[in-house]
C-alpha cells in the first residue's frame, strides 16, 4: 500500500492499492476511486461485542459523534495496482500513526485509515465546560487522517511539562488519557479576553494544533 498526500492550497490522498490490500474511509471523502476496486459499507460503531443491542448502541454512538454511520471498506481484489483519492471537507490532511497508543481526536475530523479503528465518543473530560462533546476516543494501529485547516503545529510534550490550548485549535492529543486535559480557564484569562476555552495540558504526549480556529463539519449523515 502506498500513501501519499498531493496538492498545495487544497490536499487530497491518494491511495495505491496492492493486489489483496483493504483501506478504510470515511462516508463522502471519494474523489475518484478506480472501478476495479471493491467497496462495501460497514457499520461505524465504534464498540465490540455483537448482537442487536451493540448494532444500536454502535449506530447511535456514531451519529452523535459527528461521524458518519457507515464506513466504507476498499478492497482490490484484482491482480495490478488500483489507485483512488480521497479528501477530507477542510483544506489539508493530517497523517497520525497509531501504533497501539491512544488518540483523542475532534469528533468529525476523521477521514480515513490503512487499517479499520474504533472511533468512540465515550470520554469523561471532567472539568472541560466546553470540551466535552467535542472531542472523540480512537484505538486501533493503523495510519489515521484527519481532516485540518493548514499543516498542523506538532508539540511534543515530556513528562510533567504542562501548556494552555484554545480547544478550537486542537486537531488531536497522541498517548495522552483524559486526566492529563483539564480545563485551563481562569477570571483572569477572561479579563484578557482568552474566553473559557483554554486546556491546560499535561504530558507526555504529542500535541497536534491548528494555526486556524477549528470548525466542525456538519455535512457527513
């Protein structure tokens, strides 16, 4: 499988897919897809087990987190190489390899993946009066895009080393747990006109952050 992401002002991703080679994306983002390659939509939902009960639960959990409640499944089950390109509904694409370590993302954002991964809005972001709801868990070891404004600022953060973010801005928090994000807003921060929206952050971890003001798509279902 070969990745690649083209473009200046406006990213797409373009996709090779090696005989016997599966990717996952998200409902809307083809641009063109060769016609050889199979395509079959699975349910988005984010939780394990089986049953009627989880099938609901799942469905519901992706529709409220912003994402879309299908996901489509790419196969190439021919013998050559079949190409497609894909976009998020932003400007850019973020690439953020996942390798068993956990990831809180802005729910919405996500694009596509190598490989299927789980995309949960189950968070308990105590103390985050605006954050909640806002942001999603996703688990899996795969390679995730997410959609962006712009080529992110990376920060990595060491242990114990602690920075204020406007929520806004955030993209997504690699190998970080929700007790490391608190609400970071005080009177003062209010008095200077920084609003209620600073997350103080603690590490480890690595910090994806947008240079734009994020705004989250609404056009997925």
């Amino acid at each position: 499988m070969n990745c690649k992401i083209v473009g200046y002002e406006y990213k797409t991703l373009e996709v090779m897919l090696s005989p016997g080679e599966s990717f996952y994306a998200e409902r809307g983002s083809i641009v063109y897809v060769d016609e050889a390659l199979q395509r079959d939509a699975e349910w988005n939902g984010g939780g394990s087990g089986s049953g009627l009960g989880n099938l609901i639960g799942g469905v519901l959990r992706s529709a409220l987190s912003g994402e879309s409640v299908l996901i489509i499944h790419f196969y190439n089950p021919t013998n050559t190489d079949r190409k497609m390109v894909l976009s998020g509904s932003m400007c850019a694409l973020v690439p953020i390899r996942l390798q068993g370590e956990n990831m809180i993302c802005r729910r919405g954002h996500y694009v596509a993946s190598t490989d299927k991964v789980k995309l949960n809005l189950n968070l308990n972001l105590q103390g985050l009066l605006g954050g909640e709801g806002l942001f999603q868990k996703v688990d899996g070891n795969a390679t995730v895009f997410l959609d962006s404004l712009g080529s992110p600022i990376e920060k990595i953060l060491a242990n114990g080393e602690t920075i204020e973010v406007d929520e806004n801005h955030i993209i997504a928090l690699q190998g970080f747990q929700t007790s490391q994000i608190q609400a970071g807003w005080s009177f003062g921060n209010v008095l200077r006109g920084e609003g209620l929206s600073l997350m103080k952050i603690t590490g480890p971890g690595k910090i994806y952050i947008s240079p734009i003001t994020m705004i989250i798509p609404n056009n997925k279902n």
